[in-house]
C-alpha cells in the first residue's frame, strides 16, 4: 500500500499525555516525522490502509491527509 502524509491533531484534554499518543500512533504504524507539542499536532507518513487507525488512538481528536500547495515562482506573469 502506499503512504500518505497526515497531520496528527491530539486533544486538548490529553496534550499532558502527548508523549504517550506519540507512540500509540507509531504502534499504529505512523512514521512521525515532526512533533509539534506546543500547537498539539504530529505530521508523519502511514499506509493507505491502516490511516483510519489513527483516528481509534485514545488522545487522538481529529487526522487529516495533509496537503501540499505550491504557488508560481516569482518571476510567473500571473504574480
């Protein structure tokens, strides 16, 4: 299966237990990336089919495919 990137965002309730969500979402196969414990949020890679998992993890409020927005260079006519 492939990998998709997601954003991990972890309850305001459990942010004292970030850690301890942190590794839940890596049994869950989540490859972390970056953690972000002052905004409550974890960026990493898991496989298509096991993504719905994350959203099961007990501190776990809310997962999302994280997407990518690029914009033209500056030299592009339309800036």
């Amino acid at each position: 299966m492939p990998k998709i990137t997601v954003n991990v965002l972890i309850a305001d309730d459990k942010m004292d237990k970030f850690d301890e969500v942190i590794r839940a979402c890596r049994r869950a196969g989540l490859q972390v990336e970056q953690e972000m414990p002052l905004t409550g949020t974890v960026t990493g890679l898991i496989e298509s089919d096991v993504f719905d998992s994350l959203r099961e993890i007990e501190g776990v409020s809310a997962v999302e495919v994280s997407r990518h927005i690029r914009t033209p260079p500056p030299i592009d006519q339309i800036q």
